[in-house]
C-alpha cells in the first residue's frame, strides 16, 4: 500500500508492548508525535506484554491528522516473544485489538534490543556512531542475532521449533550504526530475569534490588536518589567479580547476607547497600563502555536500555570512558522502544537508519486555546486568571513560591523537561521538604534537579568535557562555592541532576531563567515534573490545573495564562456564603467497624490515614459541589449547634489544606 501522503514519505507507526508502553508515528523519517501510554490511562507505566490497547496510536495518528488507512506500515515488539510460546496466555494481541493484523503485509516485528538501538541512534546528533544497549531483560531470539521481520515471517517464525536448553536472554548489545546500516559488534547474555532476586545481568540486579528495598523492580530511579546517603564500605566490598574475560559482573554470595525477608522498615534502613549496588554499577558500566569503544573502533557513543536512566553512572562514563561524545536517549527506557520500531520499519522502507536527529523531548501534540479555556471554565470561580507576564513570575519565585509551567507538546520520556514541570527558588532545603511534604506527597530522602542555561551552567555545576545536559540524564557535582546557596538541588553528597536549556529548543525557561538570574543574582530554579506520588507526569490542560488544586503549589503558568486558587474566604460571613468543593482527588469514606459507623477524608495522593470525620459533617462535604452555599449545607445537614460548630472548624481546615476549594457566590454567577 502507498501513503496517501506519499508527498511527505512514508508514513510509519511504531508501538512498544511492555510495561512502559507507548506510540511514535513518524512521517518521511520525522517524528510527528509519540506518547507514553501512561499519560492517557493515568496509570504509572501502564502497559501489557502484547498489542492490548490503540489508544497511544490514536493520539498520534489524531496528532497527525490522519487514518489507519494512510500508514504504510505498522511496527511493534513485545519483549520476549519465542517460538513455539506464543498462544494461550501468551498472544500477539487482545481479541479486540484492530488496529492492524501483527502478521499481515503491513506490519513489522523489530527484536527488543534492536529496537532500542534504532531508538537512540535515530535520535541521536550522530552520523555514525557505537551503540550500546544495556537493560534487564531484552528477550531471546532464535536462529538470528535480532529480528526486523515482515508479518508473514514473523508468522513463520513463531512456529520454529524451540531449541533445547532454551536461548538466553540478550542483556547488553554493542552495533555501529550509520545511515545505511547497522551491525551488531558484541552481545553479551543471562540465563535468567528474576527481578526479585536475579544477579545474572547488570540491569537484573539493579532491579532486584530495587525491589528488596522499595517491593518495585522498577523503582531505580530511587534507589540511585537512596544511595548517596549510605556508605558503599559499610555494607561491604564490592558485590562484583571477573569472569574468564575479565569482565566484571555482579556476584551471587553476597545475597546470603538478604536471605530474610524484607520487613518494609524505612528506605534509609538500606541506603548501605543502595550505596554498595550503585557504586558497583558503576564501576561495572565505565569499564564496559570503554570495551564498547575499544571493540567498535568508535569514539562517539549513542546509549539506551532501562539501565540509560542511571544518571550518576551516565556521568561516570562520560569522565572516565574516553568517549568522545555521549548521548543517551531521554526515553531510553521501554517507552523508547515504539521510536525504535518505527525507525527500522522506516529503514526496511527506504534503506535510512536516520533522516536526521530529534532535537529535542517535547513529542506530544500541543493543545488549543479553546482547550486551555474548557479546562479554566471547568474550574470558574476557583481560579484567579490573569495573562502570563515574566516579570511577574519571576517575582512569585523570588518570593518563594512554587509555579506549574504547562506548554506546547508534552515531554515523551520519564522526566518532565519544562512543558510539565513545577518551578521553585533553588536557594533553600526547606524548599525541597515542602516539595516533598506538600506539592510531589513523596519520600523524603528524594532530592529535585537544577535547570540552568546552558552557557552558564559550569559557573554553578563541574559539567566536566560535555557543557550540555538537556535530558536531565547527568549527575554532576555542584561546585563547593555554590552548596549552600543552592540547598534546595543540592543532593547530600554534593551532586545535582542538571538540565540545561538553550535559546532555540527551550526559548521561554532560557528567558524567564535569565530574568530570574537578574533578579536574584543565581539563573538556576528548581524543575521537577507536574505529578503527584503515584501518578504520571499530567498530560492535558485539565490535569495541571487538577494538580494546582489538589497541593500546595502557588500558581500555574497554562501557555499565555497565569493562574492561581482563589484564597479561602477569610470572614465568618463569607466563609458561609462560599461555594464549596472537595479538591481533585479527594474521598470520602464510610465504614462500620466494632465502634460503630466511622466516617472519613482521605486524598489519594497524599499518604496518611486522612480526616476522621462526624457524620454531619460527613454528610455536608458528600453534598459540597461547588455551587451549594455553606450557609445552606449547614442548615440542611448540621442544624444543631455543635454539629455547626464542628463542620465549620474542619472546613476552615480543609480549605486551609487545600483539601476542600471554595468560591464566593458572586463569582459562580458571574459568566465564564
């Protein structure tokens, strides 16, 4: 079939079937949209291991302004797809998936591992370059290195019959990618992946520790923030041992030392061996990466794979490898992988591994200004709306204020790169603990990333040989002067996951950073992305304004607009004359335990047992809809004095904690 836009290429459409899912649609070798699956589900790293939903590919076709009927082809990988396994409870896609047919003339099968290397190479500056793929688990392939295979062989190789033992799993893979083509140059692979206690593979064991720890695999993310808290030698040597090439590896004994079951204390009751696992890593992937150059003959290195997000271990390589030019792709996890597929299927079309590079993270579809205005009119009355002005943001921050940013299109990897962030001073811890305790509703011991310009981020940071960090994917040392003044982004050991920006990929940040560096002397502010513990980075104009109501964050920047909650009505009076609303994410439950009924208040993104609450004041909040008057609330359902009395004194509490939203008569009426 041909496009029927065949004047702007071929159209392809890629999707990763994993946890992490997600879909890139790409026109003559552009990317034109791609989104996690996450962010339209609202569930955190949504995904099944086979073709179970198109709602991520209908963002981007909808993104695109186009059908089904106009992709030429259609690209996806589920991760461990084996022969003679698939069927049953293993299926190449859920009875009602019918987007397209995953073994017709349309559709194209990549092999998890050369997904990701398409993945980041595509994205990537480079012309040519090493490629280094490092994760858990990339699956097995039978009878081939990787597989770029058509539907009808994907449907003949399915039925191969499974070799005896079964084939490992590939866990690290090194190729030299141009573009023309691609080879695989070295692979290394483990018999197994365990998560909940493996060791046969870098990636494996990072992830069972994470789980032993946190009771998530794929929590590393906290426990690279965990270990500069411990001590590596204070659990013990190092975990790692050389095989017969001298390569290091993680060891099995050390595990008899965890062989009881975790208790579920607190996180830092195992920063030691967060510390001892992360120092390990390192170790391991510098010495790694370095054979990687050596055996490619490269000097410039393109990185991807789940073990990518390691940010402190990015750094590492990036001094101690003698890599030329680093690069790792901001989604270098499996949401990655749906970029990787569609650029093979683009390559097995047109002979290009690459057209150019993607330039930047901001992969999702913009939304209109009659959108922004749907989501603002949903909340009237609740919100204070004014047109954006820098000077005035700046000022908010200066004042200690924490500031949402919601512009253009959505960033498509795990961190929010300022088109979903929330902003603050970078000047105090108390800044962080009121981050953690009262906006994000996260662990403590979680530290917040630096943004910066560019071409002055090595006055506050020891960027080393790259100045550049755009992905946030580098954990550089703040320099010794600058510690203290930067409290609130400095981590306990004196390090600071830095993002810089540029005039061109990030023009508003870049202005309002250097506005605010000549307001305050320091163009650095906290960047932390616009979500809540629990949930994914928000997605529409809706969202981010939910997460203003639902914390304690002081306004929201939604494209031309600044927003803020309206303040809780002060006087006796006006507190009765105000409408009432339970804030976004707000519950109410009613038990019946050995005491009788219990009522109670409960946020769902803040942890803690909630309200406890009277059941006429139970009853009130279950009536407030934000266009009750409380004066008549009260009557209907707390007539007596005491009951008044007590209603009104959690009200105050509410609103005071957010918990509950209020707006005065006047402006429920007025017209939106």
């Amino acid at each position: 079939m041909v496009s029927s836009r065949a004047e702007d290429g071929p159209v392809v459409l890629g999707m990763s079937c994993s946890h992490d899912a997600s879909a890139c649609l790409l026109r003559g070798g552009q990317v034109v949209a791609a989104i996690q699956l996450e962010r339209l589900t609202r569930v955190k790293r949504d995904g099944r291991p086979y073709l179970n939903t198109r709602l991520a590919a209908d963002y981007c076709l909808d993104a695109a302004g186009l059908t089904p009927d106009d992709v030429d082809l259609f690209a996806f990988n589920t991760q461990n797809l084996v022969p003679s396994q698939v069927g049953l409870n293993f299926p190449f896609a859920d009875e009602g998936f019918d987007l397209f047919d995953p073994v017709g003339e349309r559709s194209v099968f990549v092999s998890h591992h050369l997904a990701h290397a398409f993945a980041t190479f595509f994205s990537s500056p480079f012309d040519r370059s090493a490629v280094w793929v490092v994760d858990g688990s990339g699956g097995s392939v039978i009878g081939a290195d990787d597989l770029l295979l058509r539907g009808p062989e994907l449907a003949a190789y399915v039925n191969t019959p499974m070799p005896v033992p079964r084939p490992p799993y590939h866990v690290e893979s090194a190729y030299v990618f141009d573009r023309s083509g691609y080879r695989l140059v070295d692979r290394a692979m483990a018999a197994s992946f365990h998560p909940m206690c493996g060791s046969s593979s870098l990636g494996e064991t990072y992830a069972a520790v994470s789980q032993y720890v946190f009771g998530d695999w794929q929590e590393g993310g906290k426990l690279m923030g965990l270990a500069p808290y411990g001590d590596p030698a204070r659990f013990g040597g190092s975990l790692l041992t050389r095989d017969d090439d001298g390569v290091s590896r993680f060891g099995s004994a050390w595990k008899q030392d965890l062989r009881r079951a975790n208790r579920r204390g607190g996180p830092m009751e195992y920063r030691d061996l967060a510390a001892r696992v992360q120092a390990d890593l390192e170790v391991a992937l510098t010495e790694r990466a370095a054979r990687v150059l050596e055996r490619t003959g490269e000097s410039d290195l393109a990185y991807a794979g789940g073990v990518a997000l390691n940010s402190v271990a990015n750094q590492r390589m990036v001094r101690e490898s003698g890599v030329r030019r680093f690069y790792a792709m901001p989604a270098s996890h499996d949401a990655g992988v749906s970029v990787g597929v569609a650029a093979a299927a683009h390559y097995l079309l047109t002979g290009e591994t690459k057209r150019g590079s993607v330039p930047h993270d901001f992969l999702g579809r913009p939304y209109r200004p009659e959108e922004v205005d749907a989501a603002l009119r949903e909340c009237g009355g609740f919100l204070d709306v004014a047109r954006y002005a820098q000077r005035q943001v700046v000022e908010r921050l200066a004042a200690g204020q924490v500031v949402g940013w919601f512009e253009g299109g959505s960033e498509f990897g795990p961190r929010a790169l300022g088109h979903r962030s929330i902003m603050a001073a970078p000047f105090e811890r108390e800044t962080w603990e009121h981050l953690n305790r009262s906006i994000k509703y996260r662990e403590e011991f979680r530290p917040y990333a630096p943004i910066v310009p560019v071409e002055v981020a090595d006055r506050f940071f020891d960027m080393g040989p790259d100045p550049e960090s755009p992905y946030m994917l580098r954990v550089v040392p703040v320099r010794p002067e600058w510690r203290d003044r930067l409290g609130a982004v400095t981590h306990v050991d004196g390090s600071a996951r830095v993002q810089t920006v540029d005039r061109v990929r990030n023009p508003r940040w870049h202005a309002l950073l250097t506005a605010f560096g000549e307001r305050t002397g320091v163009p650095v502010l906290v960047n932390t992305s616009m979500n809540v513990r629990g949930e994914p980075i928000v997605e529409t104009p809706a969202q981010a304004v939910d997460v203003l109501l639902a914390t304690q964050m002081d306004a929201l920047v939604i494209e031309d607009r600044v927003v803020a909650p309206v303040p809780p009505p002060s006087g006796a009076d006006a507190l009765e004359d105000c409408l009432p609303a339970r804030a976004p994410g707000v519950e109410l439950s009613a038990a019946v335990g050995e005491d009788g009924p219990a009522y109670r208040l409960t946020s769902r993104p803040r942890s803690g047992p909630g309200v406890e609450l009277t059941s006429s004041t139970f009853l009130l909040l279950a009536h407030a809809d934000g266009a009750t008057p409380l004066r008549d609330l009260l009557k209907t359902h707390c007539p007596e004095a005491g009951q008044r009395a007590e209603a009104l004194r959690v009200v105050r509490g509410l609103l005071a904690d957010r918990l509950l939203l209020a707006r005065g008569r006047s402006l429920a009426d007025a017209p939106q």
